[in-house]
C-alpha cells in the first residue's frame, strides 16, 4: 500500500496552510507586529512544506504499523 505522489502533495499542502496560520498568530502574539508574523510564516512555509513532503515520502516506504485491507 503506498501513496501516490499527488496523495502526498495535497495533505502536505493542506497540513501547511493550517500550520502556518498557527505560526503567523503565534508569530504575532509574541512580537506584536504583523510584519515580523508575516515574514516568519512566510518563512517556515517553504522549509515546512518539503520537510514535511520528505518525510511522508519516507514513512511511505515503511512497513511498520501497515496491515494489508481485508477483503470483503
């Protein structure tokens, strides 16, 4: 059982646009200025995001935990 790359594309981009709008308002809660949120998420989404697309890509390849689907 393995992802498609367009699968892993996808959740990745989503988990990002959530992640990124924690990073802003906390960004913006400890600094207190819009711009400085703004450039550190804008930042981390880059970084984040092909982290994150390596990372599922890798645990793809992994068999631990998977279980094959039972046929019904």
């Amino acid at each position: 059982m393995f992802e498609k790359s367009y699968r892993t594309a996808l959740k990745t981009t989503s988990w990002r646009v959530i992640a990124t709008t924690d990073t802003f308002i906390i960004s913006w809660y400890i600094t207190g200025k819009l711009t400085w949120a703004g450039a550190i998420a804008g930042i981390e989404v880059f970084t984040k995001m092909f982290l994150y697309y390596g990372h599922e890509r890798v645990w793809n390849r992994v068999s631990f935990g998977r279980t094959a689907k039972a046929e019904t």
